[in-house]
C-alpha cells in the first residue's frame, strides 16, 4: 500500500513540474519563446560555481530533452553587467541584489525573482609538505592587508571574481597591492599553484576540491584543507573548522557564501523551469552529493521490512 501511495506521489509530482511545459507561450511578434522545460535561454553564471551548475545543467537536459539552457561562465563583475544591461535575463551569483541594481531591474519592468539553492564554502589551501594546518579569521585578514604571512605567495582567483569581492569585504581592504598576493585566473590554476609551491596559501571555492576533473584532480591530491579559526564566534571561539556540510549546516566553519538563482524574466520560462529544478528534492540532492549544503537537505527514506 505505501508503495503504491509513493509512486502515485511521485507521478502528481511529477505531472506537477512538468505541466507548465504543455503551455506554448509567444511574444507579441509570435515568436515562440522558452517554456518551463522546454527551448532554449542563455543564462550567465559565476564562473566559480561551473563544477555544480554543469552537473545541474546535465541532469536537467536529461530529464528535460527539450530543454536547452545554455549558460555562459563569467567573472561576477561580467555576470552582472550582462544581467543590468539586458544581455541575460537569469544569472546566478553568490549574492543577492543590492537595492540600486534591483532598482535599475524593477524600472525596466523586469522584477528579479531571487532564489537561494546551496551554500559554499570558502576554503584555505596549503601544499602537502606545508607545516601549516591551522589559521584564524583575524590571520587570514591581516595576511591579506600585508601585516602577516609576508614570507607566503597568497593566490586566488581572478581579479573580477565574487571570491575576491568577499576576500576585499572581509578583510576591510578595497585592493590588494601587496607584493605576495597573486591574483590568477581561475580556481584550477590556484589549486595547480599551491600543489607546486610548498611555500604559498590558496583561497578556493570549496566545490573545485570535491570530486575534480581529470585535468586538475592530481593536483588536488597534493593540497590540503586548512582548518580554520573565528575569534568572534560565540559557541566556538578556540575551535579550529574545516569546511564540511556539517560544519556549513551547524555554522562552525566561519567562511561559506550562498548561491543564488536570478530570474528577471518576468515569466515561467525555462530561468523558472531550471530555478524549480535546482530547489527540488532531485536538484537539491544533485548539491548533497557534490559536497556543497542544499538550502534544504533531502529526506532520506528508509523502508524496514519484517
């Protein structure tokens, strides 16, 4: 009987979802435009967060055969100016708007539907044969206004990226001039850097260190995790965290960064299809099993037999 009960919730569900797909919307030429699952629309999207979004993007267009959500991967600086000049209508960063660009988004009569879909971590990396394994929020603030760490190479991600913006916001300081701190390219190359450096520190996004591609997994297994410390934690002053979905869930791990899907589309197009995607139990699981937290962790069902 709670067999045949889940599969016919499992089918409204499902008939749910896709239900929005069987209604053909055109503009006012009659052109045919994008359906919940169905079409194509082009999305930007921070580059920091491709390893996850393409593992969503790949089980959408799987289950979705008609659906073709093609998503460019950007800088942040570059992901929002496409979405305030009008170049996208969806686009998912590591923040929400802020009340002038969310402005500039209303005026034209293009109301920004925000939703929130996982929460990442922002790891410290050192090279394997490093003695260093413990850092505290208040060290990695002064390393990065040049009052510590002066005899490390302090590497991150490109100059326009979000983890550059929340490095610059949580260091108090507006540009990095220092002679040890790097800018690179990308979070491969930072990783690639620090497993050939014994000598440097590496600021990453936690998803590139979990199940990593072919080009740059061997430099992954030459980097560790360093655990970190929050002064000002209130349960945990003295406690060093490494980033784990327990620690993001518990709030121990004192640098994590929310992910958000931005759809300014005005519409149920394919940007709400993928959104409604990302926040479903499927969705939702897809964020579970890559290491990074869902904004709502996934029942587990467990079936007892006598």
């Amino acid at each position: 009987m709670k067999d045949s009960v889940r599969v016919i919730l499992s089918g409204v569900a499902l008939l749910l979802f896709t239900l929005p797909a069987c209604k053909q919307t055109n503009d006012k030429n009659g052109v045919v435009l994008d359906g919940f699952t169905t079409g194509k629309a082009i999305f930007a999207c921070d580059e920091s967060f491709s390893p996850i979004v393409g593992e969503e993007q790949y089980v959408f267009k799987a289950l979705f055969p008609e659906a073709n959500p093609v998503i460019n991967y950007l800088p942040e600086g570059q992901v929002l100016d496409q979405l305030l000049n009008d170049k996208v209508r969806v686009a998912i960063m590591s923040r929400e708007l802020d009340t002038a660009e969310a402005g500039v988004l209303k005026r034209r009569k293009l109301p920004p539907d925000v939703n929130k879909f996982a929460i990442d971590a922002v790891a410290v990396i050192v090279n394997q044969a490093s003695t260093d394994t413990l850092i505290s929020v208040n060290e990695i603030k002064a390393m990065l206004n040049g009052k510590a760490k002066a005899d490390k190479s302090i590497v991150f991600d490109n100059p326009n990226s979000s983890l550059v913006r929340y490095l610059k916001a949580l260091s108090g300081n507006s540009e990095f001039k220092q002679k040890n701190i790097y800018a690179l390219k990308s979070n491969k190359e930072v990783i690639r850097y620090v497993a050939s450096h014994p000598d440097a520190i590496g600021i990453t996004g936690f998803a590139w260190l979990n199940d990593p591609d072919k080009d740059y997994a061997e430099a992954v297994d030459q980097v560790k995790i360093v655990g970190v410390k929050d002064e000002s934690s209130k349960t945990s002053p003295k406690e060093y965290f490494k980033p784990s979905q327990e620690t993001l869930v518990q709030q121990t791990y004192p640098l994590s960064r929310s992910l958000y899907i931005i759809d300014c589309t005005g519409r149920k197009g394919l940007g709400a299809g993928f959104a409604s995607f990302l926040a479903s139990e499927r969705g939702q699981r897809i964020i579970l099993k890559s290491g990074l937290l869902p904004d709502s962790i996934p029942p587990r069902e467990i079936n007892i037999t006598h």
